[in-house]
C-alpha cells in the first residue's frame, strides 16, 4: 500500500472489512554501519506507513457504517527484542507495537479491536534462503526454546482467535508466537528493577555512613518495596508525617548535615566515584543474565 489514495478509493468502493489481517512486511538485514538510506525507506514504507494507512483506511470505513470489526496487524517477536543486523527492522516493528496500542485506545469505544501478532522465524520460501547459512540457521534455533523454526501453519489458529468473539475482550494486546524467544525479557525487567533497588540502597548506605540522611529517597524505596494496598505492610503514620514537612525546612537541614558531616562538594563526588565495586557486581548480573538468555 504505498499509494494510500488509490487504497482508500478501492476501499472506499467495497463493503467494510470487519476483519483486516494486516499483513504485509519485509526486511534488508544489515549491520548498523551498513544500512543505507533507501534501505530504511523501504523497511518502514511497508512495514510502518502503509500498515498503518492501511489499518486507519479499514477502520475509518467500520466507523463511517458504525460497525465492529478486529484489526490484527502482523508484528514480530522484534517488536519486542532487539537482534543484530536488524536495527532498522526492530524499530519498525516497535512502531506497529506502538500504533497498535495507540489505535486500540482510540477505537475501543467503537468496539472495534486492534492487536498485533508477533511471530517467531518461519519456514517460508522468502526466509528459507537465510536460514541456508548454518551459522545463522543454528545461532536462530538457539534462541528459540522450542528448538524450531516456526510454520505458517501455526499461525492460523492465533490469527482465527483474534478475528473472532473468543477474543472480544482482548485489545491493544500483543500475541507472540515466537517458541519462548523473549520469554527472559519480561525476567530480565524483573532483574533490572532488582538491581535498582539494590543500587538505591547502597547508595543510601554509603551516603548514611557519611552522615547524610536521605529521607526522601527511604520514603521511596519504602514505597517500591511494600504492598499496593492499605493496612499491613503501608508507610508508618510517622513517615507519613514527615513527608508532609514543608520543602523549605526539609532541605535546609538537608544541606546542613551535608556541609556537616561531608564537606565541600567536590569532597562528595570524588568519596562517591570512588565505590565501583558494587556498580561492576550489579552490571555482571544482568549481563551475565543477557548473555544466557
């Protein structure tokens, strides 16, 4: 669909889709310092702009004639990762995540749903000439745990379960297919928050042996660690009450332990740039989680 007028004409001519699988797509797989301009252009013209037109043409039509209707734009298990030789494919793809949800927010009250596909790599006669490089091949077969190229078979039932009311209640939902290739993303979110928090209070520590009390930031650790709801578990009223001290105060005995107990600022930052141990400990987690996953 790169001539969005003569779509919207040819479209305009015919009953509305209630169902639109929208699936045109394409790659140039290079390195980063190797994507060329035209490359670019190419890659997000189909995968992006017209995907796009093509999802607001269909939905503009079930508007104009008050109908429901489920829109269902093929995405890819890189909307929701990141891969080598592949940098401009990924961002297109990420895009699609994006509208995806954008349009579900806009068309729900229409009862029109919008969810996006994400497979894996399949067996197709386009793909099937990459995957004769047994490096790539085996490199792909080891990210996914199933240990196997996708079939476009394998498709068909996700796609009949979106176009159809055993999903009414699902939209701006993404559904991948992808053999447990990004299983460890939603993990390695979980590890990254940890490290945050640990981060944070090692950071409190060294600043509490130093005689700087952050009040602010135990409150906020406090609250990224106890429970989203009242009663057992909340913030102590005396917390509560200290947060409700006024600003000015606050930060006045703030800056007085500071100039107290650490000294001049340039004191601070050469005492703070010194601690790289537990920053190099954190960093190895999570790369070393990357690595295995």
């Amino acid at each position: 669909m790169t001539n969005v007028e003569a779509a919207r004409k040819t479209l305009a001519a015919v009953e509305p889709y209630q169902i639109l699988v929208n699936n045109a797509g394409g790659n140039r797989p290079a390195y980063l310092r190797d994507v060329k301009v035209e490359d670019f252009d190419f890659i997000f013209a189909l995968n992006v702009r017209a995907a796009f037109f093509m999802a607001q043409t269909v939905a503009l039509r079930l508007l104009e004639a008050k109908l429901p209707g489920s829109i269902i734009n093929i995405s890819s298990q890189m909307g929701h990762a990141g891969a080598a030789r592949r940098t401009v494919y990924c961002a297109s793809k990420h895009a699609m995540e994006g509208f995806t949800k954008a349009m579900a927010i806009e068309l729900a009250p229409h009862n029109i749903r919008v969810n996006s596909l994400g497979p894996t790599f399949l067996e197709t006669p386009m793909t099937r000439p990459f995957f004769e490089n047994k490096a790539f091949r085996d490199e792909v077969l080891s990210k996914i745990k199933l240990g196997r190229l996708g079939q476009l078979d394998e498709l068909t039932g996700a796609i009949v379960f979106l176009a159809s009311d055993a999903s009414s209640l699902m939209t701006g939902s993404a559904l991948v297919l992808d053999g447990g290739w990004t299983a460890g993303v939603a993990a390695l979110k979980q590890l990254l928050q940890h490290l945050r928090i640990e981060a944070a209070y090692r950071r409190l520590a060294f600043d509490q042996r130093n005689g700087v009390i952050h009040h602010h930031m135990r409150h906020a650790l406090a609250a990224a660690t106890a429970p989203r709801c009242r009663g057992a578990g909340s913030t102590p009223r005396s917390a509560s009450r200290r947060a409700r001290a006024k600003p000015a105060a606050r930060a006045r005995r703030h800056r007085d332990r500071r100039r107290r107990f650490c000294g001049p600022s340039s004191a601070r930052t050469s005492a703070a740039s010194s601690i790289t141990g537990p920053r190099e400990v954190l960093m190895t987690k999570a790369v070393g989680f990357i690595n295995e996953n």
